[in-house]
C-alpha cells in the first residue's frame, strides 16, 4: 500500500477472506480496522476524487456520506470507535465497501462506469 502511495487496503484486496483493513493518511500511524462496522452515516455527502489500489490509474468523483462513526477491532485486540469525517471518513468508506465486495465504481452512474472502464481496458493493453 505504502509503497504504491495507498492510503487504505482492505484485506479482501490481496487475496485475504477477512474482514479487515489498514488506513495510512499522510504521516499519521496506520490504523488497523477489524471486524468494522460503520454504526453512523451523515446525512451530509460530498463528492471527491477517489482510486484504489486495485484499479491504478483509475479515479472517479465519489459522493459519499461526509462524516460516519464506525466500532472495530484494533490490531491489539480493543475495542476501537471512530468518529471521522474529511479523508479519513472517505478512506474507511471505501475500503468498507471493498469488503462487502463494493467497488468505487460500483458507486458511479453506470455510464460514467462503462466509459472509465471502456478507456482502462485500451491503457491495460497498452
Ligand atoms: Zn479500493
């Protein structure tokens, strides 16, 4: 993740049938998330400019709730609650979806979808 410049992996991305992820922003420590469930969602949404890890190169504007609270486990065991808001909520947003097997552009209108896909398919085979 930190080598390709991520700032969140769910652990479903690299083959592991877990529910888990990681969300490194910036300098911050990596946060670990285990068994998440996002409990709150804003009513609030803006829109940003996603990627992910497993579509590189691929970025799409994403309306999502602004801020959600969400419990998990940390990597020591405890009892984890978050309320986040600004990246942080994006990020734990998308890498939720992922392990629900929810993709970013699962979360655009199905022609912006069919057009991004159609243009990565002709750069993968470049
Ligand atoms: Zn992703």
């Amino acid at each position: 993740m930190l080598r390709n410049n991520g700032i969140g992996l769910a652990a479903s991305q690299v083959g592991i049938p877990r529910r888990l992820f990681i969300v490194g922003i910036g300098d911050e420590p990596l946060r670990v998330f285990i068994n998440p469930h996002i409990i709150a969602r804003s009513q609030e949404t803006t829109e940003f400019e996603e990627g992910c890890l497993s579509f590189p190169g691929l970025y799409f504007n994403v309306v999502r709730p602004l801020a959600v609270d969400i419990e998990a486990v940390d990597m020591h065991g405890k009892p984890l609650r978050i309320s986040a808001d600004g990246l942080l909520a994006r990020v734990i947003q998308h890498e939720y979806d992922h392990l629900d097997g929810i993709l970013f552009i699962d979360r655009v209108s199905p022609v912006k979808r069919k057009r991004a896909l159609a243009h990565y398919g002709r750069m993968l085979k470049m």
